[in-house]
C-alpha cells in the first residue's frame, strides 16, 4: 500500500475538491463519451505523483495533466482513425484489384471459364483446373 493514512486523507480531499472541476474541463474538450475515463486517468496521474501535487494550490498542476492527457488521447484518436482510414483504402484497392485481375482473367485461371453458363464452364468443381479428369 502507498503512503500513510494523512496521505490518502489529503488525496481524497484534493478529489472531492477538484473533479469537478478537471471533469467539466475534459467534457469541454472531449466531450460525454471520453469525459469521466479522462479525468480518472488525471487523477491516477495525481495519485502516482502525489509527492509532486502542491498542497496549497493543487489546481493549476491538475490542468496541466488534464492538457497533456487530452492531448495524448487525441494523438491515440488520431493513430486509431489513420489506422482505420487505411485499412478501408487498401480493403477497397484490394477488392477492385482482385475483381479486375479475375474478370480480366490474370491472376486466377480457371475460375471464371470454369463459372457455369460460361463455354466450356463445368461449374464449380473445375475451381483451379486441377481436380478431376
């Protein structure tokens, strides 16, 4: 466990104090859905650093850990919808270019002259050309 009883006792009121005002400064910047998980993490922050946190005014300090933690959960926002932005791109390249090699006949031979309807198109078992006579 950490620290002595005052220890807690003087987090647990620099808490009551002053949440509500780190929170009303993360759902000014985040907004509802991220608001009350940011400023948990600043006070997690406070709580690992308590020894840093001034006793006489400890709110200033707790701001400057809310800036950097909202700048932090952008950066990560921002990382996850690049990520997302690019895996949609490649998916769709990915699919046209597949769909363009098999209707031009590149890339897999056999699967559209074996589709059925098709000359010489047996259906599907001749997938591949390689199975049967």
């Amino acid at each position: 466990m950490r620290g002595d009883g005052g220890e807690r006792k003087q987090f647990r009121e620099v808490y009551r104090e002053h949440y509500g005002a780190v929170y009303r400064y993360m759902h000014r910047r985040v907004g509802d859905a991220d608001a009350a998980d940011l400023a948990a993490e600043v006070f997690t922050v406070a709580w690992r650093r308590f020894d840093a946190l001034p006793a006489q005014a400890p709110l200033p300090w707790l701001y400057t850990v809310a800036r950097n933690t909202v700048a932090n959960h952008r950066r990560k926002e921002g990382r996850a919808e690049d990520a997302h932005r690019g895996l949609t791109v490649t998916a769709a390249a990915s699919a046209r270019d597949i769909g363009e090699t098999v209707t031009e006949g590149g890339g897999a031979p056999g699967v559209v002259d074996a589709a059925p309807g098709r000359p010489g198109g047996a259906g599907p078992h001749r997938l591949g050309g390689t199975d049967g006579p």
